[in-house]
C-alpha cells in the first residue's frame, strides 16, 4: 500500500506521509491598509479568505451567497460589541468589505444604509490581513458584476451599488 500511494517514512515522526506534488502553493497571506472611503470591491475566489484584524477602525465584511442570501460580519477588536479578531469567507462566496465607521446605519438585510460624512483616511484606517488557502492566484480573481448581483441579491441593491463601483 505504500508503493501506491507514494508514501516514505518522514524524519518528523509520522510513520508514513504522501510525497504529491502541487503546482499551487498550501496557502499565502498578506496585510493591507484600507484607508476611510476606500472599499475592497465585491469578488469572489475558490479559495477561503480569512480576515485578520490587526490595527485601526474595524472593517465589516459583506458577502452575496449563491442563494442571494446576504452574511454581514464586522472583523475588529471589540468582543463584547460582537466583533471578530479573525473571520474566513468561504470558497466561492461574493464578498467585499468597507471601514465599519464609514458607514453610519444599514438596515440587516442590506437593503438601506447611510453613509457617514467623508472622513480623514489619514486618521481612519483599517490594518488587516488576509490568508488564503489554497493560495491566492490573480487569474482566480472574479470581479462582481453589478447587475448580475442584483439579481443575485435585489433586497442589498444599497450595499451592492457601494461595494461594485459602476
């Protein structure tokens, strides 16, 4: 069984491990500074996104699910607010993401939102991270497409017109 599965002993204890090679790296991550009035456009990738909150403002992260469904979730310091210091947007999955205080009020189904007075982006800033596994290819990248997520999610047409610049 071995032999057919191309398994050695490894030096690290593991009684047998799989040699397959992979043309795409395990994972990467990077950090980035998402000034005040900045967004990260709405996209999707197959892979999983997880969010890392490092410094600054928190960020809400705005996904579009294939049932049109729509997931708000805020990546920051603040536990007792209901703030995560990590969030992962699954495979596949529409998603975006915004400065949480650029936004004054949005109702939960995405449907209404004010947006608050422009804000100084030297002051106003999110620091995060993103790691995704598999790796992050730029061929992967798939903007979204604003009518098509209309369609997708009519109830957050607010936030897709935000998030899909025209």
């Amino acid at each position: 069984m071995a032999t057919s599965l191309s398994v050695s002993p490894s030096p690290c204890s593991v009684p047998q491990i799989s040699k397959d090679k992979v043309d795409r790296a395990v994972s990467s991550a990077i950090y980035f500074l998402l000034p005040a009035g900045e967004i990260a456009r709405l996209h999707r990738i197959p892979c999983a996104e997880t969010w890392h909150y490092y410094l600054g403002e928190p960020l809400t992260v705005f996904e579009v699910h294939d049932d049109g469904q729509i997931k708000i979730t805020v990546v920051g310091p603040d536990l007792r607010q209901g703030q995560r210091p990590q969030y992962t947007v699954p495979p596949n999955v529409w998603f975006g993401a915004f400065l949480t205080c650029d936004i004054e009020s949005f109702t939960e189904d995405g449907s209404v939102f004010v947006k608050a007075p422009g804000r100084d982006p030297a002051v106003h800033y999110s620091f995060v991270g993103v790691t995704c596994a598999p790796a992050f290819q730029f061929e992967d990248n798939e903007l979204a497409a604003r009518e098509d997520m209309k369609a997708l999610a009519p109830k957050a047409e607010a936030f897709i017109n935000y998030l899909v610049p025209s």
